[in-house]
C-alpha cells in the first residue's frame, strides 16, 4: 500500500515538472546559437 502511495506521489511531481516546463517555448537552433557565442 505504502510503495502505491509513494509512485502515485513520484508521478505526480513528474507531471507537476512537465507541466510547469511545458509553458516554456523552446529555443531555436538560431537562439541556441547565438546565445552560445555570446558565453564563449
């Protein structure tokens, strides 16, 4: 029973994390880019 609770739990915070990550739009491969020559 505990174990069930425990997984139940784990797979909420996994799509509490996805959920909140998937409000972000992506990078470009151009933005990638350019914000790599901006670090170097």
């Amino acid at each position: 029973m505990a174990k069930d609770r425990i997984d139940r739990d784990e797979e909420d915070l996994v799509r509490l994390y996805l959920t909140d990550i998937g409000q972000y739009v992506l990078l470009t491969k151009d933005d990638e880019v350019r914000l790599a020559k901006e670090i170097e």
